[in-house]
C-alpha cells in the first residue's frame, strides 16, 4: 500500500487527531475509565452501558474529505471515535491512541467457501448464503488441510511508522492483533463449511466424524493462537479495547509481562456458539462445550456469547467454562433464570437488548423501552449488569434516539438500582 498522502491530507488529519485528543482527554472520560476498571473487576456501582456504532455506521457517517487510501483510512477511524462521543454519550471511553492490525495472511481448511450475499431495499449486502465445500463429512473431511500463515513485518511497520510520522506526537499509534475478537467462533466455521441441517444431523449418524472435525477446527485455531504468541504479535487488550460481543476490557487484573512477551494467558477472549441453538443442552455438552473451553482454558478472561440464549445450557455446562468473566444476555435469553444464577457470583451480566427499538421505524417509544429495560434491572438485580447494544442495522433517520436511549436508561438506573 502507498502510505504517501498530499500536505492538506496531513494538516486536516493533525487537527482532526487533535479533536479527539481533546474528547479523550475530558474529565468524564477519566470517569468511565475509573468506572469500568471497578466494573470489569466486580467493584459495586452502577451498570455500563454501550452503543455499537458498526452496524449502523452508514446511517452517520460524514463524507470523508481526504482522497488517497491511507489518509482516508486514518480519517474513518478518528470519525468513528469522535462520533461515538458526540452521538451517543454512553460509557465509552474516547482513546487518546489509533491501532492498525499487522499484515497477517491467514487461510483456513486449504479449501475456498464462497459467500453468495444478497442486498436489501437500501442496496446493503447484509443478507448472504455459504457455498459449503462438505457435502458429505465422511467421504470430504479429507479435503480439509492445515491451517496457513504468515507476517508480512516490513509492511505492517512501514504502516506504523507512517501513521506516526503523521500524528504519532498527538496520539499513540500501536499494532494489534485482533484474532482474539471473533477469530474463534468454533461452530461457525463448522456451518460454513458444512451447513446448519448436515451438521445436526451428522452428529446422530457419525458422531466420531462431528468429534473429528470439531478437534480439527479448535486444534488449528490454537495454534494459529500459539503462533501469534511465539511470533511475538500479540498486544494486551486489558484496557480500552473491544472485549468480547461490544464489551470493553479494562482490568488490572490482567498485566502485560515484564518482558513484553504478550501470552494468551494475559489477554481476553471471545467466544460463542450462536450456531449450536437449535440443539439440546446434553448435545452442545458433547459436541460443543469440549472444544470451546479448550480455547477458554488458554485465555485470562472469557467472554462468552452472542445472540444465543444461554440460559438452557448454563446449568448442563456453561457456568464450568474456564476463566469465564462475562455472558452475553441476549433478547431470546431467560433474563431471570441467568439473574438467579449470575447472583453472588464474578460473572458479569452483559445484557444485550433487543435492537428493535433502535432499529426499527423513526419514533422512539419511551414507555415501551422503560418497561422492557426496567425489567432487565429488576432480573439482575444484585448482579453486575452491563448494557450493549449491538445489531442495530439503521436509526431509521432519527440520529437522536440513540442518545436518548441511553439517557433514559440511566434515568431508570439513578431510581431503580442499588
């Protein structure tokens, strides 16, 4: 990639880095961060709450002004970070540091999925379908090969080093490594290479065969992980970094070694098993939960689920998972079976409301939304509740619900919590 951007491209990008300098550096940003160390470390006080930009983000965005790749690059990310801040006001924490991923080539399986995606009446491509390559497990497992991968280093610093020659004295500029996010979604890459029903119904007729695959999926990514570690590519995400489905991963409790060596032991991680839904508690015992705490067992901290409801596994299985920290509550989750059992315990109640309310049609029905949200405060009750809203795919053209959701949660939380 060509990292020479124009003198304007430069000047516009200092000023704009220097405006998020200066929201990163406002008294309630010190709060929030004070906040969700106390939070992520089961300190009394109340719930967290986040709005995910991602899902939306063409709803907001502002049309950029610089032209060459890597300014436009640079601009994208600061927008995002300054939007966050002026649309939303909830706990997020404005970085005062931009990070770049290293130049890694990664390939799964040895073989191509390909994605067949459709679009919507407003021309996005959310919609898709995988071509799965498995037709039959038994007589296709074979095509399945290792894992490949490799660094690219003197591209990744040659970024580096760019981004710092252009705003590295108003913000930090790091390397990260981001596999740790969603790289370790077991039963997805099963679906992609298989498909929901041949899944299901070969553990009935070729159990071992599912176990196989399963060990093949899990072995591999761990040692992609371990590579990641031997190489040196690993950073910690133990402060404002993206922890788990939208959470946030401040925490003393996690600490960088002393020789800088990052190890996965030091970091959090995300795991879930969205997929595994329509089966029952004793089959996501036999065929899931093994392979998804052999990743968690590798890891400091555990973040555990998505949009699959937890509640009709937790008690078969999930509550032994390694090191786990946080659960995700999402909207088709028993919100008070899992207050019941998160009650007295260091697992943190991530509740993810359902979007609709964001997401679907201009209005903002206040009274619904109080209702629906007063009854997650009363489900978690003596829990340690945190509230991320994510999948909301557009505001429907009303910008200021957003942050009326989060202010009038927060009405609620000042009468309601303790």
């Amino acid at each position: 990639m060509d990292y020479k951007i124009e003198k304007w491209e430069r000047e516009y990008l200092r000023d704009y880095a220097k405006k998020q300098l200066e929201i990163s550096q406002l008294p309630v940003m010190q709060e929030r961060v004070k906040r969700w160390y106390d939070h992520n470390e089961n300190k009394k006080g109340k719930p967290m709450i986040v709005i995910e930009l991602a899902s939306f983000r063409d709803d907001v965005r502002i049309p950029l002004k610089t032209q060459s790749d890597f300014a436009r690059n640079i601009e994208s990310a600061i927008q995002h970070n300054i939007q966050v801040h002026e649309l939303f006001d909830d706990d997020e924490v404005c970085p005062d540091f931009l990070t770049f991923s290293w130049d890694i080539t990664y390939k799964e399986f040895g073989v191509d999925i390909p994605v067949k995606k459709s679009k919507d009446a407003l021309g996005r491509e959310i919609g898709f379908e995988y071509l799965h390559p498995i037709k039959d497990l038994e007589r296709d497992f074979n095509m399945l090969k290792p894992f490949t991968y490799s660094v690219n280093r003197e591209n990744s610093f040659g970024r580096l080093e760019a981004a710092k020659d252009i705003l590295g004295d108003i913000l930090k500029v790091e390397l990260e490594s981001g596999f740790q996010r969603w790289g370790n979604m077991i039963t997805l890459k099963v679906i992609q290479l298989m498909g929901m029903e041949s899944w299901m119904i070969a553990m009935i007729e070729t159990p071992e065969m599912v176990h196989k695959l399963m060990d093949y999926i899990t072995s591999n990514m761990l040692a992609y992980q371990h590579w990641l570690e031997d190489e040196k590519l690993l950073s910690m995400n133990n402060g404002n970094h993206y922890a788990g489905a939208g959470s946030r991963g401040f925490t003393h409790e996690l600490k960088e070694p002393a020789d800088g060596n990052v190890r996965l032991k030091d970091m959090w991680v995300n795991v879930n098993s969205q997929e595994s839904t329509g089966i029952s508690p004793d089959m996501y015992k036999e065929f899931v939960f093994p392979y998804i705490d052999r990743v968690a067992r590798e890891y400091g901290m555990v973040y555990y689920g998505c949009c699959e409801a937890v509640h009709p596994v937790w008690d078969a299985c999930l509550k032994d998972l390694s090191n786990l920290r946080k659960v995700s509550i999402s909207p088709w989750c028993d919100e008070q079976f899992m207050g019941e059992r998160l009650r007295g315990t260091n697992i943190i109640y991530s509740r993810k409301p359902s979007p609709h309310f964001l997401g679907v049609g201009y209005d903002f029905d206040d009274e619904e939304y109080k209702k629906y949200m007063l009854n997650t405060l009363r489900a978690a009750k003596g829990c340690n509740l945190e509230i991320i809203y994510r999948d909301v795919y557009t505001l429907s053209g009303n910008q200021p619900k957003a942050k009326r959701a989060v202010r009038l949660f927060r009405e609620l939380v000042d009468k309601y919590w303790e």
